[in-house]
C-alpha cells in the first residue's frame, strides 16, 4: 500500500469530513461532531493551513489530521502551542499505520513552522508511542473535565513544556 501525505486542499472538504464522520462513528468516547469541529476550525484564526494534512492511498483520501494554534496560560503570558484535534482514518484502513504516518508528518511539519509543543485529548495506549506524556507531568490541566490519562502533550522542542504548569486555552470553536 503507498500512503502520500500532503496538505489538504479546498477539493478535500467534503471527503474529509466524510471521512471523519466514518472514523468516528463507532468511537465510544467521541461527541461524533469532529467532523463538524474540522470545519469551524478551518474558518478560525487558530487555523494553520501547512497543518490540516490527508494521507491518499491510491489517490484516494483515507486519512486526514489536524493541528491548530491554542495558547496555553503561564502566571505572566500564554505562550502558543498546537492542539491535534483530530486525526482520522477511514474504519477500512486503520491498523495499516496512515495515522502514524499523518502524526510523524504534522509533528515534523509543525517543528519547521517553529511550534514547539502539542497538547491531545485522546487514547492514553496509542499516543505514548509518538513521545505522547501525560499533560499533567509538565503541569498543564485542561479545562474541562477528563481523565488525566487521556491528556497528553509532547515536547516538540526540548523543554519546552518545562515548568509550564497552567492551563490550556482552546479556541471558541472547540466549544461551540
């Protein structure tokens, strides 16, 4: 199987977000609007064009992640960090590493861009495995309430996360 991963484009809209709709739809802990997330974010200011990426096998989109701008407090600033939300795969592809390979490429992509962390909400056994840590070893909570081992950042940059603790500040979008 040959996975291309690329930025998306405006002709993707609409296979994305039916892809994201499929990829969700059995998923347990999902509000099932991720799909409906995507697209309000793409029309907000935390949006960073180079970061919404699709994986294509045989020139057909079966995957798509997204990393947008959030900031997170510190006692005197907020500093910017990204949140990945979400990464997705058609149901008939997963388990074949194209979300893998869309996460190694939007943290690659999002270091040349000079970000320097992201923040997840997401599986505590799948992330781990990209340098995924708890959240709350570098001090960040997030603002609402979940499992803190299903919130988890990774150090893009090193120490940069260090000696953070705060909390993270979504966009509007995330809660509309």
């Amino acid at each position: 199987m040959h996975i291309t991963i690329r930025e998306e484009n405006k002709k993707d809209y609409l296979s994305i977000f039916d892809l994201i709709e499929k990829a969700f739809k059995d998923e347990k802990y999902s509000d099932h609007q991720e799909h409906f997330l995507v697209e309000k974010l793409r029309k907000s200011r935390a949006f960073v064009p180079g970061l919404s990426l699709v994986a294509e096998v045989d020139n057909n989109v079966a995957g798509h992640i997204l990393l947008t701008e959030i900031k997170i407090k510190t006692s005197d600033d907020k500093i910017t960090s990204l949140a990945l939300a979400p990464v997705s795969v058609l149901p008939e592809f997963q388990g074949n590493g194209i979300g893998g390979k869309l996460i190694n490429e939007a943290h690659q992509r999002a270091k040349d861009l000079g970000y320097q962390s992201v923040i997840l909400l997401g599986h505590e056994k799948y992330y781990p495995r990209f340098g995924y840590k708890l959240a709350e070893e570098f001090g960040i909570s997030l603002p609402f309430d979940v499992p803190k081992e299903n919130c988890m950042a990774i150090e893009l940059q090193p120490n940069a996360l260090k000696n953070i603790r705060s909390e993270v500040v979504y966009p509007k979008e995330f809660f509309e």
